[in-house]
C-alpha cells in the first residue's frame, strides 16, 4: 500500500472514530440525547382502590434537577422483568409486556434520593397481576437487570414544560 493511500486510511479510521465518541456521548447520560434517559433496574406495584394503584419505577441514577414532573415518552427495546417472591414467572413475562404501555403517564412524584418515579392512582393495563392481598405489604417488587446487572432497558422522560417552580 503506498503511503497515500496509508494516509487516507488512518484520516478515514480516525473520523470514524471521532463520529462515533460524539454520537456515544450524545446518547450517554452526561450528552444532551441522555440527559433525560433513564436505566430502569427495578419495578413495583401496590394495589390501590377502586382497581387503580402506584407504579414505582427505581432509576440507575438520580433524576435531573430539572425533571420534578413530566411524563415517561418511551421505553427502549431489550425490557426484561425477573421474577421474585411477590411475582410469578408468568405474572413477570405479562409484566414484561405491559409496562411500555403505561407511556403517557403523568408522574405523580419523583424522589432524586431514592432514584424513583412515581406513578400513583393510575389504571393498570387489562391483564397486569395485582399484588398479593395477604400479608402487611400489598405489593410486588420485580428486577429488571440484565444479566451483567446493569438496567435491561431505558426509559426516557419529557420533563413538565411549567418547570420546577412552586
């Protein structure tokens, strides 16, 4: 290879490289395409009245000051749900599946603390397994990890337009 061509290669090799540390910063939480994406790591229910209830959703990092309300405007593919002692196989595979459609949603409350968002007295999709009726804690509490831990999917938040003023 003649060192022309050589030099072309590394310029081409080098650009490719530099377009793809921007666009991995621009998707990543500290890049504006992130900035409002969020790992999901953990899901709840608690049954409520009236067949509504509230929706917790644990976050992998702390919510930006900037989102105190808003709304979830979608889930990124890969979305796996584990069952646990609250929550059967089967009752964490329609979880799996239902959860992307609570998409619209208003959040009733995020706690940057406990890195969760809350969706209180919402209407659960038609299928969703309620929580179980005995024991002092109506509710179920499901993973959503991956297999190297890390979140199985994201979710992305439209933060409120009337901002975080009182």
């Amino acid at each position: 290879m003649d060192p022309k061509n050589r030099q072309r290669l590394l310029i081409a090799v080098i650009a490719f490289c530099l377009v793809f540390i921007a666009y991995w910063w621009y998707q990543s939480p500290y890049g504006p395409g992130g900035r409002y994406k969020y790992g999901l790591i953990q899901v709840s229910w608690t049954n409520g009245a009236s067949g509504a209830g509230t929706l917790v959703l644990a976050l992998d990092r702390s919510p930006a000051k900037t989102v105190c309300a808003g709304k979830v405007s979608s889930f990124t593919s890969g979305l796996t749900v584990h069952a646990s002692d609250s929550l059967t196989s089967a009752d964490a595979e329609t979880v799996q599946s239902l959860l992307p459609s609570i998409t619209g949603q208003a959040i009733s409350a995020i706690d940057t603390g406990a890195n969760t968002i809350t969706f209180a007295g919402i209407t659960p999709p038609k299928g969703w397994p309620p929580a179980p009726s005995s024991g002092k804690n109506p509710t179920w509490v499901a993973g959503t990890t991956n297999k190297k831990g890390g979140p199985s999917s994201s979710i992305n938040v439209i933060p409120s337009e009337n901002g975080c003023g009182s």
